[in-house]
C-alpha cells in the first residue's frame, strides 16, 4: 500500500505530551501525520518540528475530506476542529481509545500509577529497546515506532480513569495516591480505578512493595510485588548511593538475578528501576544484558534536568505532587549532599493546591530555602479559592513569591543547587533566573 492510499492522522492538541509521543511513533511507522494546538510554545514540539511533522493553529478550517482524528482528552467534544470533523463525517478516535487498539499487535508493558510513570516507562523503554525491537510512548513527548517492533513500552495515565481503555500484557504499578482531585473524590475512588485497571491485565503485575493500597490488589492474573523487604517477590539487597548514582543487588525470592548500577538518584528511582527488571524477568530477558542497558540509561525530559551556570546547578522537574517533590529532593540530596538545596515551586491547579496544601508545605520544607510562584491555571481550571500565599504562610524555609521579571532574590544563593518544580509553565521562570545569573556574572567579570 502507497502513503496515498494510508490515511492521514490529523492530531486536535498536538503538542500534549502524549499525543506528541504518539505522533512521532505513527510518523516513524510511515504515517502521514499532522496537527493543531495553541500558539503557545511547549516543550513537546521539538521532537515533531525535528521529523518535519507540521502543526497548525486551531482552526476549523484544518479539518478537511479525508482525514482521521485523534482527539486529545483535553478538548471537549465542542471544540472547533472536532466540531467540524463530525459535520464532515470523519471517524474521529480519542487519544486514549486510539492507543487501546493499538497495542493489541504487540507484547505490551503499561506503566502506570499516581507518581513516577514517566521515568519508569523511560527507563522501560531504554532497556527494551536496547534488547529487542520495541516501539515506546513516554510522556515527556517522547516516541518511537519501529515497523519491526515486537514489545511497546507506554505510560498509561489514570486520570478521569483513561488508562481503562488499555488491556496490556504487563502493567508495573508504581504507587497509588490521591492526586486530581478535580476528579477523583477520595483515595479509595483512585484505588477502584486501580483495581478495575487490574482485572483487564492478560500475563502478569508488577507492584510496589510498600504501597499499601496496592497491596489491596486483586486480579486473575499473578501479582508480583518489588521493594527492599523481606516480603517482597523481587528486591533489591546491599543498596549502595553515591553522588554517581545507585548500585544494588536483585532477588526473585531467593534467586540471585544479577548485580545493577543506575545512573540516577533518589530511593524512588531504585524502586522505579526494579518494576523494571521484574518486567524483564518475567519475559526471560537476559539480565546481564538487562544491567548493561540500565547502566546506561540518561534520564527523560523534565526530570532532574539540570545544567551549570555560574557557580549554581539548576534543575528543572516536573513534580507537581507532594511525593514527587520528596524524592526530587531526595535525589538533589543524594547527587549534591553539601550544597544548599534551593525549591522554587509552581503549584498546578487550583483543586490541587487547596486539596494537598499541608502535604505540599511539609514536602517543601525538606529544602533549605523555598520559592514560589503563582499557581498555574490549567486548561480545566482557571481560577480557585486558594491564592499562593495561603502557600507561602505555612512554608518554614521561606515561601517568598516570585515574579518573572524579578528572579533577584534567587541571587542570594551561591555555590548551591535550585530546582524549579512544577507541572505549568514553571520553566519560564526559570529561564529568566539563567539570563539573571548570566547576565551578572558577565557584570561582574
């Protein structure tokens, strides 16, 4: 079959994290692929303008005879484009359906859970494919689609319970915790959604040790839990962390599996990398190859990504969640253990910020000093009854607000290490702070 005869995909919402990965991995597989968003710059639309995939302007006048769309959950069945779409008949398939059918022709692995999804699925998807043919969607805006691939890696998310849609081989369950609470009412309500998810799994689980409510987990296929405990089916022993990264060993019970470094840091990161190797267990992947790839994994986007400018290390982080912005810290503290450790935090939604306000406090007073910024209003959610300093004032270490034209009081801070957190646009400040610290130190030279 021509690329004449295939049909073209026009994504509604290109640039969302998902869908772009989900883009690139059609447009590898020699899809003719297309999409519209906002104006507004994102992270995300490197890697498309990178394979020359165009993106257009919400217009309606975009959707025309011929086409199928892929619709991002983030636009209502009234947006404009999806509109249009109907009035013309064309099949128009929502992101997380799409993906459902989708990994039907492959062995599939979903990464799910309430932290931690991206990094485990990045990781997931560098041993893998560092292996066998694998195709992978990670949600910092990253895919690959291979035509010959035999496994896909992908990050099913939980929200509004999406992840329903998918029926994988393998799921690795990092955690559950209450989060989204613009939809989900209580723990238990995110804790069903984990366990219908269970129910439609085909082979096996692959479960966090220490969690309590997925420990709660019913299914009809075997639940296999990792951790650092005696009760766990596959745990890592002799745990050593440096300021290099993490090394262990790993036990199926009392099977020696092998011997690993991980690049990374923080106790999260270790746990991340074990519902890893458990995957690879169960599908008989060699260990030792296994350990080789891991040992050279790099990271994902938006997680500890950090650079050097002047006398300051900067890290830029997508945690928007009081565990995650914990074990953020846990790794600064681990990779810098005698340098200050600096927070500047963007909250994410209003319902979040009032629901978790007393956990986002105790979690950033694990810093040595704190910043904030405005909280950032989401396409769901553009205003609230919570203002960033009912933030600040219950913040131990600080909790000044910050402005983007103003990032001065950042200055005060030398030789020491500041992370920028948060899931919005936290990245421009942060842009902001580097031209400051550059700028002055060209000052002062």
């Amino acid at each position: 079959m021509t690329n004449q005869n295939k049909p073209i995909y026009h994504f509604v919402g290109i640039k969302g994290s998902g869908m772009s990965s989900l883009a690139l991995i059609l447009h590898e597989q020699g899809e003719q692929v297309q999409g519209s968003d906002v104006e507004k710059y994102f992270f995300t639309q490197m890697g498309l303008e990178k394979a020359g995939i165009p993106i257009y302007t919400f217009d309606a006048d975009n959707i025309t005879e011929g086409l199928t769309i892929i619709a991002g959950n983030a636009f209502p069945d009234d947006h404009e484009e999806l509109v249009q779409a109907r009035a013309l008949g064309l099949k128009v398939i929502r992101y997380h359906d799409f993906i459902g059918h989708f990994i039907q022709r492959f062995t599939s692995f979903a990464v799910t859970g309430s932290h931690g999804k991206t990094s485990t699925t990045g990781l997931l998807a560098h041993v893998l494919s560092g292996i066998v043919p694998t195709s992978y969607l990670i949600g910092d805006g990253t895919g690959h689609g291979r035509p010959d691939a035999e496994f896909f890696a992908f990050e099913a998310c939980e929200y509004q319970r999406h992840f329903l849609a998918y029926s994988p081989d393998y799921v690795i369950m990092t955690n559950i915790d209450f989060d989204h609470p613009d939809y989900y009412k209580s723990i238990e309500d995110v804790f069903s959604a984990f366990q219908t998810m269970a129910q439609q799994v085909k082979k096996g689980i692959l479960a966090f040790g220490d969690d309590p409510y997925l420990r709660k987990l019913e299914a009809d296929v075997p639940i296999y839990y990792y951790g650092v405990n005696q009760e766990d089916d596959i745990r890592a022993e002799n745990i050593t962390r440096t300021t290099e990264g993490s090394a262990f060993d790993v036990y199926f019970h009392e099977e020696f599996i092998g011997h690993f470094n991980l690049p990374a840091f923080g106790q999260h990161n270790i746990n991340n990398a074990l519902g890893v190797i458990a995957a690879s267990y169960l599908e008989n992947f060699d260990m030792e190859k296994v350990a080789e790839e891991m040992n050279s994994f790099s990271g994902v986007k938006r997680r500890f990504s950090e650079k050097k400018v002047s006398d300051m290390v900067i890290v830029d982080d997508y945690a928007h969640h009081p565990a995650e912005i914990k074990a953020t810290i846990d790794g600064a503290r681990q990779k810098y253990p005698d340098k200050e450790i600096v927070a500047v935090f963007q909250p994410h939604t209003f319902s979040r910020t009032i629901a978790l306000m007393d956990d986002f406090a105790e979690a950033l007073n694990l810093a040595d000093s704190v910043y904030l910024c405005d909280i950032f209003s989401s396409a769901r959610e553009q205003s609230g009854n919570v203002k960033i300093e009912d933030l600040g004032a219950k913040i131990d270490k600080g909790g000044e607000v910050l402005q983007e034209d103003n990032l001065s009081p950042l200055l005060n801070h030398k030789d020491g290490v500041v992370i920028f957190m948060g899931a919005g646009d936290v990245q421009k400040f942060e842009q902001s702070y580097e031209n400051l610290l550059s700028n002055t130190t060209r000052s002062v030279l």
